[in-house]
C-alpha cells in the first residue's frame, strides 16, 4: 500500500522558515550599502546624484551622513566606516594619496551671496557686502529696494563658503563683523535661515539655491551675476570644487557610482543644480 505524499503541517513549517531564509540571504548578498559623509556644502549635489542612482540601481543603498569635518572624513575613510568622503577647496591630492586614497574631482559650484527671495536688490558691490557685515548698512532701502531690515548670517571662517568671499573680497578678510551675525556652522543651516527669514543675506552655493525652490536669490557681485555660464568661464570668480575621495581601489559598486557620476546621464544632474561637470 503506497503512503500518502502529502507534508505534514510541521514539515510546511518548516519548509517556509527554510525559504524565509534563503529568501532573506539572498538579499543580502544582493545589496550593497555605500556609506558616505563628509562636506555639507558638497550633500545637496551628492544627494541629488544618488537618488538618482538608486531609482537605476534598486539593489544599491545609499546612506549619505550628517557631515564630518576635514580631519575626520578621512579618518573615517582610512578605517573603513565610510566608502566616500565629500569635500571641497584645499584637497592635497598628493598627502591624501599617501594614506592610499584618491581624489575624484566631480564638479565645480559657484559660491554666492544669497538673500531671501523677499529682497529686491538684484546686486550689490564689494564695498556693499562688507557694509552689511560691518553694520554700517543695516536697511535694504540704502541699496535701492523697499525698506526693510538686512538679517546677516555668516559661516565659520574656517568653512569653505567663507573662505571663498574672504580670498576674492579684499575688504572682507580685514573686515570687524558686527555684533548681532549670527554664525551657521552647517550649510543646511544658513539654506534654511536665508529661506525663511525676511531680509537675509548670506554665504551659500548656487546648488543650494537652485535646490531653494526660488526661495533663495542669488545676488550679482560687482555686477556680475553668478551664472553657470559665467562659473564655467571664470568670469563670475567665486566658486568652490567638489570632490569625492575613496579607496584607491574601490570597491566594485563605488567604482560603479563613480562611473554613473562621471557619465552624460551624471553631468546632466550636475547641471541641472547649476553646477559644472568637471573635465
């Protein structure tokens, strides 16, 4: 008498936990996570490149931190908790490939005065920008626009936005600020202030504003608007590159980003938040 082929209740349980696991496994092996953190000012574009990536490659994560600083991207790069640091001005390609590291130059970003979409003062001179930060003008209405009181924010010296409107503004590097700026460490931080808050100005990046949904307006400097056509021929001179340093032998799906981010399909999301692809 032949036995009945049916499995017994606890053999299906069994037999559904087995492929719950082989099902769970193979997901993992699957997916692969690129952790990368580093320069807040360099987030927005990175932030837009991977979601980007991640729609064309479902299996990769992207965890994109918070922000380290300098010293501490490449250490965390160095010991292997992160795959890519972002940074900005001031890479020594030589001393970072001594740590066995390569540089990536992605992109080059205009940096900008800002001000709240609110203010209607197209441009302001050399001269104007250190008045503010001085406080010797403190109303919209001493550069020709309605009256109102100028908020300013600043960045931290030692971070890359200022750096850049110290080396190409004369009178800002002797310039005493006046008591009432308030300092942004982060530049999330300052894209938020100048979004909401009537009658700012400060130190931000062409990407921020293209990101601000026209909450942020750039201002022109010297008569000259900060353009990507004007940053890409160097007539608007204020402007900061984008790195991303890895491995010097990445690993395969970091090789593959990089690749994403150098090709056309890259170079078109540069250009969409007025960035400049690199050579």
């Amino acid at each position: 008498m032949l036995r009945s082929s049916r499995v017994r209740p606890h053999n299906w349980r069994l037999l559904s936990l087995l492929m719950v696991f082989t099902l769970a496994h193979v997901k993992t092996v699957m997916a692969y996570e690129i952790v990368i953190d580093g320069s807040t000012g360099v987030k927005p574009l990175v932030i837009s490149l991977a979601n980007t990536y991640r729609e064309l490659q479902p299996a990769i994560q992207i965890e994109i931190g918070a922000g380290l600083d300098p010293r501490a991207r490449i250490q965390a790069l160095t010991h292997k908790k992160i795959d890519i640091a972002m940074a900005s001005h001031g890479i020594d390609s030589q001393q970072i490939s001594k740590l066995g590291l390569q540089v990536h130059r992605i992109a080059k970003i205009a940096v900008v005065m800002g001000v709240h979409h609110g203010v209607d003062v197209p441009s302001i001179s050399h001269q104007q920008l250190c008045d503010i930060y001085s406080g010797k003008i403190n109303n919209w209405k001493s550069l020709g626009g309605e009256s109102g009181p100028i908020i300013p924010f600043i960045r931290p010296n030692n971070e890359v936005d200022t750096e850049v409107i110290i080396e190409h503004v004369p009178c800002f590097a002797e310039l005493h600020l006046a008591a009432d700026i308030q300092v942004k460490n982060k530049s999330g931080q300052m894209a938020t202030a100048l979004a909401q808050t009537p009658g700012a100005i400060g130190m931000t990046t062409l990407v921020r504003v293209a990101q601000s949904n026209q909450h942020i307006i750039p201002l022109a400097l010297n008569g000259i608007p900060p353009t990507p056509s004007n940053l890409m021929s160097d007539v608007y001179p204020l402007s900061r590159d984008v790195f991303l340093i890895t491995a010097s032998q990445p690993s395969p799906p970091v090789e593959e980003f990089l690749a994403f981010v150098r090709s056309e399909s890259g170079a078109n999301i540069i250009r969409a938040n007025n960035a400049v692809p690199a050579k």
